[in-house]
C-alpha cells in the first residue's frame, strides 16, 4: 500500500473514531430528575353520545380548533415519568339553525395524574402515557338561537396519550404528542339564566363529545 493510500486510510479511520465518540457523547442526554412539557396545537372532536356532526335540530358540524397543554413530572428512571397534567381545548362548534349560528365560543378543560412508560432509543423518547383526571365541558349557545343559554358537563375522565421527543440538548427535547381525552359526565346539564336542568345519562355515563388534542410537544428536565 503506497503511503498517500496509509495516510487516507488512518484519516478515514481516525474520523470514524471521532465521529462514534462524538455520537456516543452526543446521546449522553439528562432523563432523570424534575421534566416540564408544554404542548402547542389542534383539539378535534371525538364523537360520543353526541355526534360531532348535524344532528336532527341544528345543521353543521364540530371543526378543528386551538388546544394546548402542560405537564410537570418526574422521572425516578429513564423509561418512567409521573406527574400531574392540564389541558385546554377549544370546540369550532359550527351549527346553523334556521335564522343563526347557533353557538359561540365552546371548550373543555381537563386536569390529570399521569404515568408515562418511556421507551428511551439514543436521543428518542417513545412514550405512551395514561391518567385519571376531571375534566368539564362547555358549550355556549348565542342568545335566544336555542332553548338554553349553554349546554355544559363535568366530572372523571381519563387520558391516553402516545408521544415522541428527540432531545436537541442534554435536556432540551422536541416532538410530537396526542392527547385522547375520554370524559365519563355522569350529567350532561343546560342552563338559561339562574334556572339549571341536569339530566343523566344511560350511554356509559358519557359526556356530550370526547376529545383529542395533537400538537407539537417540547420541554426539558430539570
């Protein structure tokens, strides 16, 4: 082998040496202690005992709109996380009745104890997350369009939630992330000024519609 060759050889394998340190170096990333998440995205409707969609009263449908999360945990492990979760999301609630739209600004908003199994692949976090929570669930009808001034429910729900992060730091992750939000009302009530009805329900204790918000998902640990 000439000597140019020798030469080229050891510089090919002297930056191959480097580049597996760098990159071993590089998925040294920080996965225990304290981690603060914040999610950044869509909330869609998931059909329940009501559909997301025209019904026999009022024409339209429920259209994507804005939600978003936070989350505060710790990871006693690499592949664990617990900690206490919010979500807010918005309903495009997009019904016409005969004159009007018939409703106006509509939401949920959720709190939840959450676990999360964590799959820890280099600087990739594959996570599928689950928690018991409360959530409540409102939907606002403009004035004098509908029998009520607002149609609203509360009470236990549940999240299920896969996710994948890529650290871009020691700490520092993004990813993606989708929050299913499963809510078991045990009434559904309406309201129209002082006066409120509550009526329960025989379908699985459902509320009007379930949820789910998908976004982009960053934080870091701490």
């Amino acid at each position: 082998m000439t000597t140019p060759a020798r030469l080229a050889l050891c510089a090919l394998a002297a930056t191959f040496t480097l580049s597996v340190a760098t990159s071993a170096r590089a998925a040294d990333v920080k996965r225990r202690g304290g981690q603060a998440e914040m999610m950044i995205g869509g909330s869609l409707c998931i059909p329940s005992r009501t559909g997301c969609k025209s019904t026999d009263e009022i024409v339209g449908r429920t259209l994507p709109s804005f939600g978003m999360g936070f989350t505060l945990g710790f990871r006693p492990i690499r592949a664990l996380m617990i900690g206490a979760a919010y979500n807010v999301g918005f309903f495009n609630a997009d019904y016409q009745t005969a004159t009007t739209d018939a409703y106006r600004a509509s939401y949920q908003n959720s709190f939840f104890a959450v676990i999360r199994g964590i799959l820890p692949i280099w600087r990739i976090d594959l996570g599928l997350e689950i928690g018991p929570g409360f959530s409540r669930q409102v939907f606002n009808a403009r004035g004098g369009v509908l029998p009520y001034d607002r149609q609203f429910s509360q009470g236990f729900a549940l999240k299920t939630a896969p996710s994948i992060d890529f650290f871009v730091t020691q700490r520092f992750f993004l990813g993606g992330k989708i929050d299913f939000i499963w809510n078991f009302h045990r009434e559904v009530c309406t309201a129209e000024g002082g006066n409120r009805a509550c009526f329960k329900r025989d379908d699985n204790d459902q509320a009007s519609v379930h949820q789910m918000i998908v976004g982009f998902h960053l934080g870091t640990t701490f």
